[in-house]
C-alpha cells in the first residue's frame, strides 16, 4: 500500500469536489494532508473547465441542493469523458427521497468508479431501500464479525452489478470491485463523534484513485487504511481533556505526518 | 439539569439543523460533542424528509439565502405537525431588511419552542426595531446587573407575548417561558472572539428540547449552562500563546466531556 | 506598521464577507483575531442593508456561484456609494471562464480598492490569459529572487492601470499602488499545505484598509505581514506529530495574539 501513498505524494493530484457545506473545510484540509489538492465548484456553469483541470471528481450529497444538482451530472460528464476516477458518496441515501432519487441517478447516468458510505446507504442504493437515520448508519445494518460473511458476499455482488468498487465504512471497512474484497479493521469507534470522517475519506480515496489508475481497488482499500491508521494515531496522542474537537485535528495531522512505511505497518487488513 | 444533560446523551437527539455556512461546522460537532447527533439539509424538495426523522428543528438565518428560506418554511411546518421543537436563532435580525422580516414570518407562521439570539436580535423580534451592529449585540443593550432587573421583566414579557422560550444570551444569560426566568452568569467574555458559539449553543439547546419534552424551559437553561461552563473549562485549559482557534476547539472539547455532575457543581444560576 | 495594527483593534472594523463556504469559517475566525469583526451574506436581497453597516467588504470567488454573482455586485456598488474600502480576492481566476469572466467584471463594474491573490490568479487579470492550476499558483509563475524585479515591474505597472492596490502573495509577496512597491519576506512554504491562509489575508487585509483609510497601501502591506509572520509564529509552535490542522489553529492563535511592536520587530519588508 506503501506504493499507493507515494504516488499521491508525488503526483498532487487536483481533486474536484462537489461536497457539503458542513465538512468542506476539513475535505480541503484532509486532502492537503494526504498530499492531494482540492478545489471546490457546484455551479454549473463552472464544473466543466474545474473538472478538465482535476485528475479526479469527488461527489458527496450531504447537504444536496437543487442548485448544485445540474453540476454534479455536468461534472461526471465531464469526468467520464475524460477517464477521470468519479466518486460519489451518497450521504444520508435513504433519509430522503431526494437524496435516494439523485444518488440513483448518478449511478445510472455516469460511470462511477466507486461509491463510498456507511452500510444503510449502500443498502438503500443496492436494494432500492434502507433504514438510513440520518448520516449514520443503522445499528441493525452494522457490520460484525457475525454478519462479516453475509456482508462480504453483499458488497461484491453489489460491486459486480453495479459495476464498480464499493466502500463499505463502519467499525469494519469492505473495498470490493465484485472479485477481491478488502477487509480492513483499522479505525476507532470515537471517529463517529466528529463530523465529516466519511466525508474526508471520499475525498482522499479520490485522490489515492487519481493517483493509482493501474491498482484502483488497492488504491481504494489504502484510503480507507490511511484514515483508520490516521484514527488511531490521532487517539493516541490525545491528552487529559481533549474531545471530538481536538481529535479532529490530531487525525488531520496524523494523515500529515503518515509515511508509506507507516501505513505498511499499521495497516490491517485481510484479502477475501 | 444533570438530568437533562443524561437525556442527550441516552436519548441521542438527531437534530435537523438548516443554518448558515460560517459556523456549520462547529454545530455540527457541538451537537454531537453534547450527545446529540445532526444532520444539516436546507433544499425545500428535502427538509420534509430529512425532519420527519428528526427529533427537533433548529433554523439559523445567520447566511440567509432566498433558495433556502422555503426550507425553513416548510421544515417548520412538517415538525410542528410532529410536534417535534423548533428553534430558532435571528442571526443579524434587525441588521437587515430581509433577516427581520423573515425572522418575524417565521415567528408568525410556526409555532416556535423558543428564540434564542443576542439582546439586539432579540430586541429587534420584540419591538420592531433594534440596533443591531453586525451579528453582535449592540453595547447599549447589553443586560448588566445595573440593568438586570428590566432585561429580566423584558423577556419575560416578550415569551408571554410570543408564546414560547426566549433565550437571550450575552455577558449574562436569560431564559424565560413567561413564567419562570433562569439567570445564568456562566461563560468567559473571551467567546466573543470566536465565532460561532451563539449558533453551537442553538443546536445544542434543539438537542436539550427534543431530548426533554417535559421540562423545556430547564432544558434549555441547562444548555445554555452546558456552553457557558465549557467556555469556563476551556479557558482554564488555555496555555501560552493559544489564541481563539485553539480555544474553540477546547469549548468543544469541554462539552464532549461534561459529566451531569460537572454540570451540576459548575452551573452558576438563579430563578426569577 | 504597529500603527495600522492599533487602528483594527481599537476600531473593530466590520467586515462583509462575500466568500466561499470552504474558508469561510477560518476566515471569520482570523478577522475576530486580528481585531476586526465578520458578517457573511451573499443573498442580493440583503447584501445593501449589511454592508451599509460595515467598513469595508470583502469578495472572494473560491465557490463562485450564480446565485451569489448579483450579491457581489450589488454589495460593491452600495460599497462604492458608501466609500468603503473593497478587495476582491479571484480565487481561480484562470481556471475557469466563468471565474475568469467574472473577476474581470466586477474589476470593470466596481471600484475596487484592492487585489490579493497568487501570482497566476493576478496575471491572468492583467494579461487576460494565465496557466492557473486550481486554487494554486504554477510553478512556472513563481515570484523567486531571480525573477524579482520583472515580477515587482509586472505588479507596479498592473496596478497603475487597474487603478487599486495589487497585493500578490507567495513565497515572496508583493504588495503596490502603481508608485512604490512592498516586497515581504515573511511567512512559511507549509502555509501552503492548509486551505485558506490567502481567504485569511483577504479578510485581514480588508479589515486592516477599512481601518486604515489615510494609510491604505502601508496598511495592505502590514496585513501581508501579520499573516506572514503569524505562520513563522505559529510554525516555531509546532511539536512532534503536528500537521495541517493543528498548524492552521496556531497561525490563527498567533493572529490573535500579535502585538504592534512584535508586528515591527517581525515583519521583513522593503520598499523599493
């Protein structure tokens, strides 16, 4: 994976991101760290030139708004035209109507080349239904060492039909293009007290894309490696008193600082 | 209030929160630093859905935008007929034509739980009119113990009048139903440097009122002790050369960790 | 240049902010620091009444929107009637044709008082084309001390046509009004590494024009310098395991802390 890491440090690929609101700044941020670079444009009339200049496009619902909507088909356009890696992350899929239909959409009109979200709004997009609560993730969807077998299964079908890498995310995290299945266990549970951990895993995981055309579905599989290992550096630096808000800024850091060597040894997880 | 501070934290409040882009962010992670869990969604197309699984409402016009004041309209609507709280926070009303008018049609067309802004804001809502300077409050209608006593009577004539809670927070904080007025003198001056911990304690108060629909009034007088007290905390964390970004990230730090019995030692208050 | 820092903390200039939503909430942050006060609002309807408060107004294209272009027009022109100090910082200028486009007409439509930007976003104003990459300058643009004085030639002539101060920033700043011209040493390369330290500057730079009106020029000057030396600052802070996130705080803290005669004895400039 180390070989993953070392191309987005030195290729910088220019991520396009057609995000929320809420967790803009720390994707910028996170994907500085990684060793990427963003840019952000939702207007129509701009994300065609943004995206011709990017070697990737990352495209996230969370805060979906009709306004941005035309820029999100534009720039997969875009993107497809020019073979640059598209992802979407269909934040709160299954919460709303809207959200379900567009991210549906996206899915039949570009070819995405991978989607990532926690496991009740890839359900929704897989089965056309869910139980999404909002941004997280049902209990009742979880993925645990006891479902671990069914939701692999899940995951690769998925990826088979809908034709590209799907990234599970939760306390086990599963990258899929319908054969292999990465099985990663990095990660710690308090990274679902700060808002936007998902959010700034899609844009990196555009960036390792974009980097890595050759190894797509390892590339995918070290991001998610990236941010987990990144959760559990930061944890481990945290003093008496800190919180969500310091957290925060010690997993940024914690990508920062992170070599291939690092990632090699932290990272853990399991082909299947 | 340590028991309203326990109900956040079992009950997990999912609020939807249509606020501004400045301070999105900060709410989001001071909602789940509180206990409480957020989701953000200001498409008129989207806020039906995204409140219908929500346990309250929080509506901040601190970046008012003509696409997104029909989301307000109609968040508001479909919680009022969940009977699910609704807040709101007038960000600069009385600093410009269109933030006063649609504060006051919001007041007119739900049914608020309560209004929580600066003196000035609140002021403006009351009478008309205000003095407003930006999105603080004006020096000249600061509540200072000198003028405490008609501040006090103020408010609670304003809550009779308007139906619901009126929070009004500033060097010292009032909440009153109408009835009952708390007097909370918690918090450091130094928060006014930070932006944004008016709109954190709006969310924060949303969580408090959907998590404790028996005592709203206590609820949100405990929240509004839960930030004033964090701000106290987080100070008193400050080291050398720390400056207000530091110091947000502590305040929210502060409110991840406060126990119900740090709140109870620590909230410095009075009945009226 | 303690003078013009005097000036922002005992005025408290008001600053509106027409801005990205990316850096938005750090540019708020780093106006309260430096001494000024934020309001954001980009809705048409309400850009006249809040600037009409404020000292000076601040346009960034960073997520250049339709629905914001009108807003940015209307807030320069009442801005003009009003004699306020105005900058435009154009974000991307160069790599798009609507941003291009746009920057170019609000130069023609309003009387801008100031320009801050990388040297492609600057150069592509001036020469009507440039090789933006992103959000960041090209290499092949990059103000060195070989390409010193054409670069100081380039900035001096441009702003004498454009009639407005011409604040270029990177590895070395430059900062003219067609007759002399600031060269400024300060700041760090990492500064690179964390979105919006250039939105941070825009913000300052206007609170510090709007506080500065018989000095305008000195004061743009003073604000590259607080921002530059803050990153020196806040970098020698820096400790095992810090990153991007951590160093955008502290450049925020040292924003908040600076003092007049550790802005003289700091800054590094000299006028040529």
């Amino acid at each position: 994976m180390k070989e993953c890491l070392g191309n987005v440090r030195n290729r910088v690929p220019l991520v396009h991101n057609i995000t929320n609101y809420v967790t803009v700044n720390d994707v910028a941020n996170a994907l500085l760290a990684c060793g990427g670079s963003p840019i952000m444009s939702d207007e129509a009339e701009d994300v065609e030139d943004i995206t011709s200049i990017c070697g990737g496009l990352n495209i996230n619902i969370g805060t979906l708004h009709k306004t941005s909507i035309e820029g999100m088909f534009r720039a997969g356009r875009k993107a497809n035209e020019l073979g640059h890696p598209v992802l979407l992350d269909p934040v709160g899929a299954g919460a709303s109507a809207l959200r379900t239909d567009t991210a549906l959409e996206l899915m039949r009109e570009l070819r995405l080349t991978v989607i990532r979200g926690n496991i009740s709004e890839i359900k929704t997009l897989a089965l056309g239904s869910g139980t999404t609560k909002g941004v997280d993730a049902d209990v009742a969807d979880a993925v645990t060492e006891e479902t671990l077998d069914d939701a692999v299964a899940f995951v690769r079908e998925f990826a088979k039909s809908a034709g590209c890498i799907i990234a599970v995310t939760g306390a086990t995290d599963l990258v899929s293009d319908g054969e292999r299945c990465y099985v990663i266990r990095n990660g710690r549970p308090e990274m679902g007290k700060i808002t936007g951990t998902g959010c700034q895993l899609s844009g990196i995981m555009t960036a390792y894309a974009a980097a890595n055309p050759g190894r797509l579905t390892e590339a995918c599989a070290a991001a998610v490696c990236v941010m987990g290992l990144a959760g559990e550096i930061g944890w481990s630096r945290m003093q008496e008193g800190d919180g969500n808000a310091t957290y925060r800024n010690r997993i940024i850091d914690a990508i920062y600082n992170m070599t291939g060597e690092e990632l090699e040894r932290g990272a853990r997880y399991e082909l299947r």
